[in-house]
C-alpha cells in the first residue's frame, strides 16, 4: 500500500512540509529502533471527521515511552490537540493518525539517554489494511514459526518500533506462505496475537481473547471489542487459549486499528466454522462500524471530533 502524502507533519510543536520530515542517518533510532508511536483512525462522519479513542492512544503513546524513560515535554492533551489540528490543516475526512517518539541525533553507542527525544505526528488515507474484500469475506492466516517477544525482553505493552522486528519476521513467514497475516504464540506455546492487531475468538457461544501476560499489546480496538461485547450481551473471558482452540474454534477475528474487525476464515488450511464471519463476528463488527461511522449516537464518548471538511454538497 504506497504512502499517500499529505501537506503537513507536526515536529516538536512546529508544521513542516511533508518532504522536510527527515532524519540524519546517524539519529539513534536507526541503529537501535528507539521508537514509540502510534497508529488512530480518524472516521468520516456525517457531521465532520471525527478521531476514533484519541485520548486512549495518546495515553498507550505516553505509557510506551515512559517505559523506555523517554522524557516528553507532551502531554496526552497536548498530542490530542495536536492530533485534532493535524487532520484539520491536511484537510482530511478521514485518515491514520500516526505519532512517533523517537531518539535523534547527537549521540553515538547504544545509551539512549543523550540522544534528543524528537516528536513528528503525520496523517494521511489509510483504507482498509488487509485488501478490500477483507472486512467481509475473512482472511487466511497461519500460526507463525516465530514465537512472540516473550516477557522481560522486549516489552510488549510498549507500542516500541523494535517489536515490529518480531512482527515483520511473523508478517513475512505468513505472506511467503500464502497466507494474508501470522499468529504469533507466545514463549509458553500460547496464543499471543498477529503481527499488528489482537485476536479473538468464539467457542460454544462464548467470546475469548488472551491475556497481557501473553506477550500482547494491549490494544484500544481490543478494549473496543470487549466493552461491545459487554453493551450486546455477548459472554466473555479473558484466558490463556492453547494453539489448538484456533483449529475447533466456531468464530475467529482480528481486532486493532488497522483491520479493524476482520474476520478469520482459516488457520494453517483448516477452515473456521461454516469459513465465512459468523454471527458473533457480524454483530460486534455492526456496532464497531455504526459507532465509527457516526451512525449510532456515540454512547462512549469514544470520537473526538475535528470540525471542518466534509463537502461534496456535505454528502
Ligand atoms: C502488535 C499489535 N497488536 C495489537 C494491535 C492492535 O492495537 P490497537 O487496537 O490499539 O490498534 C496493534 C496495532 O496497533 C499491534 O501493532
């Protein structure tokens, strides 16, 4: 998927031209991926753009980089003001909102701690993340040969760019196999999760998805789900799944920003449930789509909207 340019990134509370957000090749996140960031939608609603859980984000985005004692000078309502003003100056209707923390460049050697700490934030059209015919046919996807970062390595509830080693290793494996994404297990041998977004899964009636302790992020569209699950009456548990559970499951879905909710309709070749999304999936992925689209009053306060656009004789 090319990157679609937009007008303007925000760096270190200025606007910069697209082209000028550029790095020396010497910063030290190139050599040591001392990164964090993260990935928003923002929806097209009928009364303007609207960020989807930008408050949750931007508080992942400060926790991940306090974990790597990256000092900000940015407050979660400081980068939701930012975030808001970004869709607003590129004049989107809707788009991926992505900041990044990052340690420049100043210093050689793996201490991070004299590196500077530079902040960009970027916008620009993001459809949907695993083809067009994703959110409603299913995907295939394979059990990776890789296993998670496992605890007290890298840790996962940082949304840190060096987990995305292990997510590309994941991602690689399961498209040179010819499936559309990887499930990573964890160090134990359990499920964990793909190599951007969470998993869930339907058994006897019965929504599951595996815990923190599995070497996951701990993702808003994740958190999104359970709350549905909770509004439409759907049980639910949090529980360490073992691998096989994917190949009996009735259901089985993606959920994260990117993919949204995205149903699985095979691991490894064995086809889940009747190998379409089934009832459970459908319904959470209704009401996902009715909240985000504006369609169905926002009961969680869940958008932060923008103001401006949406034209085209307001659609
Ligand atoms: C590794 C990983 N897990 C899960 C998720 C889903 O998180 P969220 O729903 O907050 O986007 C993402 C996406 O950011 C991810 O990269």
């Amino acid at each position: 998927m090319p990157i679609q340019a937009t007008e303007k990134i925000w760096h270190n509370g200025k606007w910069i031209n697209w082209d000028d957000a550029k790095l020396h090749v010497l910063s030290h996140v190139v050599s040591y991926g001392s990164a964090v960031f993260e990935g928003i939608r923002c929806y097209e609603t009928k009364q303007g753009p609207a960020i989807f859980r930008l408050r949750e984000h931007m508080q992942r985005l400060v926790n991940s980089a306090k974990i790597y004692r990256m000092e900000l000078p940015y407050s979660v309502d400081d980068f939701s003001n930012t975030a808001c003003e970004l869709v607003r100056i590129n004049k989107m209707n809707s788009c991926y909102v992505k900041p990044i923390v990052l340690r420049g460049y100043g210093d050689v050697g793996v201490n991070p701690l004299h590196s500077p700490i530079d902040v960009y934030m970027a916008c620009w059209h993001w459809g949907a993340y695993l083809g067009p015919d994703a959110l409603s046919k299913g995907v295939d996807v394979g059990v990776s040969s890789w296993t998670r970062i496992a605890p007290n390595t890298l840790p996962a509830m940082s949304k840190a760019a060096a987990n995305y080693m292990n997510s590309q290793l994941v991602n690689m494996e399961a498209r040179l196999n010819g499936f559309v994404e990887g499930i990573a297990l964890d160090y134990s041998g359990h499920i964990s999760e793909g190599s951007g977004e969470n998993v869930f899964l339907v058994h006897d009636g019965t929504l599951y998805t595996p815990p923190l302790a599995t070497s996951i992020l701990p993702g808003i569209t994740r958190n999104t789900v359970v709350q549905l699950a909770h509004d439409l009456g759907i049980p639910f548990k949090e529980a360490v799944i073992p691998r096989e559970m994917l190949y009996i499951a009735d259901e089985i879905f993606f959920a994260g920003t990117a993919v949204e909710i995205t149903p699985i309709r095979s691991v490894d070749h064995v086809q889940v449930g009747k190998g379409v999304a089934g009832p459970v999936t459908v319904k959470l992925q209704a009401e996902f789509f009715a909240l985000t689209s504006g369609a169905k009053p926002d009961r969680h306060n869940w958008l932060t909207p923008v103001g401006a656009p949406v034209t085209a004789a307001s659609r």
